[in-house]
C-alpha cells in the first residue's frame, strides 16, 4: 500500500526469503540473519538526504514520537524517552550488523508475555521466536529510500501459536510505531 510517500508490507504465515529483495536483487544482512520467517513487516519512506545521513537520523530519532507512542511504550513497560537505537540496546537486543547504510538488531523471546523476556538471539529456545529488525537507506533520485522491516520467526508450533494470537492484537500498533518513526526522520531531514 502506497500513501504519502510511505510504502507499507505485512506477511503473515510462513515465509522463506526471495531473492528479488525489496531493493532488487542486493543482498542485506536481515536476509543472513534471519532469511525463513512467520511474519514481516516492512515500512518504507523515501527522503531528500542521503543513505548514510538518513540511518543516522533513524537510530538518533525518538522512539515514542508523541503521545500516542509514548503511552503505547508505557503501557508495555518501555521507555518513552531514549532514542530509537538506545530502545534496542534498552530492551537486549544484538546488533548483528552495523554500517553506515544499515543496521540490523535481532533477539529472541516470548513477547507476548510482559515478562517473557528477551535474550540474545542465538539463545533462541522451543517455545520462543527469533526477532529480527532493521533500518537501511539505499540510494534513489534526488536521496534514498529508508526502510525498517521487522522478522519474526517461531522456534516450534507452540511459540508460532502463541505469537500470531499476541500479533493480532499488537500488529496494527507496531506498524503505527514504525511508521511513526519514519516520518519522525522525514520531519529531522533537510
């Protein structure tokens, strides 16, 4: 769905990566890290700057852009008040890659559960999801393309169970929140 500028993508059920990316056909570190997944969701903006200036100012963007988002992230325990990658850090998640263009975080857990936890990717266990998000900006006329796309995939049937009842209810919200930080940085580029 396009509007405003903004190019939206959710899946549902299980997915195996394509190698027609969303950028043709580059390979990105999400696509290493976590390459099979049950849901995605991707959000796209494009912006007058460049690759490297927009990723700078996705991760340096407040992660609840008004009040909306921040009561969203109080209700869940989050803090209202870092920075878009001070949230990640804040919440455990690894940095499996970073460059300048793109920045790819993952985790694993049961985050239907409000203290479920979330611990390192690699700890993923029976029960728990693996979930993995980035940012990446790509060149494109007159600036870029910024993106975030958000994986998850289900260790076993009974996470994958639990996560699409959790996903049901938290899906519209996390895309608001994605799409939120998009036009945060839209507002914070020149």
């Amino acid at each position: 769905m396009v509007a405003a500028g903004h190019l939206c993508h959710v899946g549902l059920g299980e997915q195996h990566l394509q190698r027609s990316s969303r950028y043709g056909r580059a390979m990105r570190a999400l696509d290493d890290a976590l390459p099979r997944f049950d849901v995605n969701e991707v959000h796209t903006i494009r912006l007058a700057c460049s690759p490297e200036r927009a990723v700078e100012l996705a991760l340096s963007a407040p992660a609840a852009p008004g009040r909306l988002v921040a009561a969203l992230f109080r209700a869940r325990g989050l803090p209202p008040t870092v920075t878009i990658e001070g949230l990640f850090d804040s919440m455990g998640f690894d940095t499996l890659t970073r460059t300048p263009t793109e920045v790819v975080v993952a985790a694993s857990g049961t985050p239907w559960r409000l203290t479920g936890g979330i611990h390192p990717f690699a700890a993923a266990r029976p029960g728990t999801v693996r979930i993995a998000a980035d940012i990446r900006a790509v060149p494109a006329a007159g600036g870029c393309l910024l993106s975030t796309e958000t994986r998850v995939h289900a260790v076993d049937d009974r996470a994958r169970r639990a996560f699409r009842c959790y996903w049901l209810v938290v899906g519209p919200f996390s895309g608001l929140i994605r799409r939120r930080w998009l036009r945060a940085v839209e507002g914070r580029c020149p």
